[in-house]
C-alpha cells in the first residue's frame, strides 16, 4: 500500500510538473523551461499570442544572462575560466536550435535573429582544453598518486572537448600508471592442518578483476615488475571437520484411497433406488500404510582466520576482518516397507536415492573454497575505500 501511494505521489508531482505554464516558468526565473514548454505549445498552435510573448522574454533573458556570465568571466582574466564559458556558449547554441524549429511566422514575431557562436565556441574550447592539459601536465611532474589521479581528471575533460589532442590518449595513460594502487591478494595457512591439493590454487582464481575500480588493480599472482601497494592475506587460522553422523529414523505415512464401493440401504436393509430404479451406490475407502526407514548421513568442515589488508609502503597492518566457510555434506536415503501409493513425493524421491560413501576429510574442506571466494570477495569489496590512499 505504502509503495502504491509513493507512486501515486510521483505521478501528481510530474503531472503537476508538466502542468505548469510558460509563463509561470518564467515568473519563476526558469527561462529555458519556459522556452522548451512555450515552443512545445508554439510547434502546434504558431498562433498564440501569449505564448508567443513568453517565448520572446525568455529567450532574451535568458541569452542574456548567459552572455553577461561570459563577458564577466573573460573580465577576470583569470586562465581557468574557460571550462564554465564554454557551457554558457554551448547553452546558447542549444537554445538557438529549440528556436530554430518553430515556424517562420513565430519566429517573425518573436523578431528572431540567428547569431553564429560557432568561432567563440571552438576558440573557447581550445583556451579550455589548453588550459587542462597544462594543469595535467604539472600535476604529472609532482609525482605522486593523489596528483596523478587528478591529472588524469584534467586529460580526460581535454579529451571530452577534443577525442584527438596532442598526445592526451598517452599521458592519461601515463596518469594512470602513476596513480593506480596495486594490491595483491595472498594466502597464508596457520592452521597447522595441511590443507587439500590444489586447495590455493583453486583460491586464487577467485575473479578479483570484476571488483577492479579506476585506480585499483588486484593480482593473485606475483609480477616482479610491479611494487605493490597493498597486500591482502588469507590468514587460515582454523580448520575443523566434524565426525561422521549417521541417523537412522522411524516413521509411517498413510494414506485413504477409493477401494469400490457398496450399496446405500434403506431402513429394511433393501438397497435403495433412484428415479431410474438403478441401484443407488456410494465409494469406499480404506486406509493404506507404508514404513520408513530413513537414513541421514552429515558430515561438515569449517574453514576460519582472517583477512589482512596490509600497507606496503609502510609495512602496517591497516585492517582485519574475521572470515570463515562452511561445506555441510547432508545425505538422506529411505527403505520403505508396504504400499508404497501411501507415500508422500519427497519419501518417493528419497526411496530412489542410493547409498553412498561419506565424503574424506580433504575433499569436505576442498569444498570449502567456493564460499570462501565469495564472502573474500565480498569482504575486499566493501573496504575498498582503504585500498586507495
């Protein structure tokens, strides 16, 4: 119900939304909204006068405004301002090309005349993005990471205003190896218990690329070339299996059935009739029975420790975080004794099921792993913020 009403809340709020007039749009100093909305009535009815006023106002205003912001900008002489004067100019232009859609009798009224910003915008383009790319490259020449990162920002607006630039596409790749962190993820068994064959290996295919954000790269194997900034240990402090249990469980399950059926007698003890003199007949039921005799075979192991995020710069641990996984081996089979209609479908199933050997102590730990990578997985994921100083 509750959900039912926060949609209804905002279908109100749009439809109030959409509701809302040119004119109240420019009232409330929301030109091109008033624009878009007057030009959106101007599309189907050329004709309307108020509108047609709306749309004159607004358009001065706005443009206005906007050619204010950038005489004020270029005032200060201050280099970085050529980011926020291409936005007003590219604001210009697309408000020019919502006019340009209308009717030639609208825009006669509205005494439209077309301005090329085309010049002013490259130029303020190219300030912009010369701007960026020298910032970029002394932030590179500082040298550490923070700056790197920063600079990589700087390339990328560059390349946003221009996809080929000088040799932008090279230096943010250079931003970008020096401001990666590099983390390795390791394994380390302090549980005394020797673990199964291939169990590590099967642990470090754990998929840690998927959980790779901007500026953090993880590896599960040493590369020599790369200095690592963090590392994250698999302490595996407690191993435990549990003995083999098996139970065994008693019970019947039962069932009524249709078995013929036998006739309806009157007070004499004749069989009665019906309209058509046929004998007049009732079904019979009886009970049918089958025992069971269930058998439930559990074994499990559980893989505990921790997980270690070390700095490697500094040699500090920087956090820990308590892990653990379970495998349960659970096995139920069945024999069944008598009519076996009485059984339900999940007896029927069991019934099927053949004996098997428990699993070994070194298998029921290798199966382990799976749980273990996701919850490892999940633990790195969520602590990524530390990785990243």
């Amino acid at each position: 119900m509750k959900i039912v009403c926060i949609n209804y809340v905002l279908m109100l709020s749009l439809l109030i939304t959409s509701c809302v007039s040119s004119s109240k749009r420019l009232q409330q100093g929301e030109y091109d909204k008033a624009i878009v909305k007057a030009a959106k009535v101007l599309q189907k009815k050329p004709t309307k006068t108020n509108e047609v006023k709306t749309l004159k106002k607004a358009y001065n205003l706005a443009n206005n405004k906007d050619l204010e912001a950038i005489k004020l900008l270029k005032l200060s002489g201050q280099p970085d301002i050529y980011e926020k004067v291409v936005i007003h100019y590219r604001r210009l232009i697309n408000r020019q090309e919502v006019i340009e859609r209308l009717s030639d009798e609208v825009l006669v009224r509205i005494g439209f005349v077309p301005v090329d910003y085309s010049q002013e915008f490259i130029t303020s383009k190219n300030k912009a993005a010369k701007f960026f790319y020298a910032h970029a490259i002394k932030l590179l020449e500082e040298g550490d990471k923070q700056s790197a990162r920063q600079a990589w920002d700087e390339l990328a607006k560059v390349k946003n205003y221009f996809p080929v630039y000088q040799d932008v596409d090279d230096k943010m790749n250079e931003a970008y190896s020096k401001g990666v962190n590099h983390v390795i993820f390791m394994i380390a068994n302090e549980s005394r218990t020797v673990l199964p064959e291939d169990f590590e290996d099967e642990l470090l295919k754990i998929s840690l690329k998927n959980i790779n954000k901007q500026w953090l790269n993880f590896d599960t194997y040493v590369d020599k070339n790369i200095n690592y900034d963090y590392s994250i240990y698999l302490n595996i402090k407690h191993i435990e299996v549990s003995p083999e249990r098996v139970k065994e469980i008693q019970y019947e399950e039962s069932k009524e059935i249709e078995d013929g059926f036998e006739y309806v007698l009157d007070k004499n003890g004749n069989v009665k009739k019906d309209e058509d003199g046929n004998d007049i007949k009732v079904p019979r039921y009886s009970i049918i029975t089958c025992y069971v005799t269930e058998t439930r075979l559990n074994k499990r192991a559980i893989v505990s420790g921790s997980l270690d995020f070390y700095d490697e710069r500094s040699g500090q641990l920087v956090k820990t975080m308590p892990i653990a996984s379970e495998f349960v081996f659970d096995y139920r089979l069945a024999i069944a004794n008598g009519n076996l209609d009485a059984l339900k479908k999940k007896t029927r199933r069991l019934i099927k099921h053949e004996p098997i050997p428990f699993p070994t102590d070194l298998q029921l730990i290798f199966d382990t792993n799976e749980n273990l990578k996701s919850k490892v997985k999940r633990i790195i994921n969520s602590n990524r913020a530390i990785l990243l100083n």
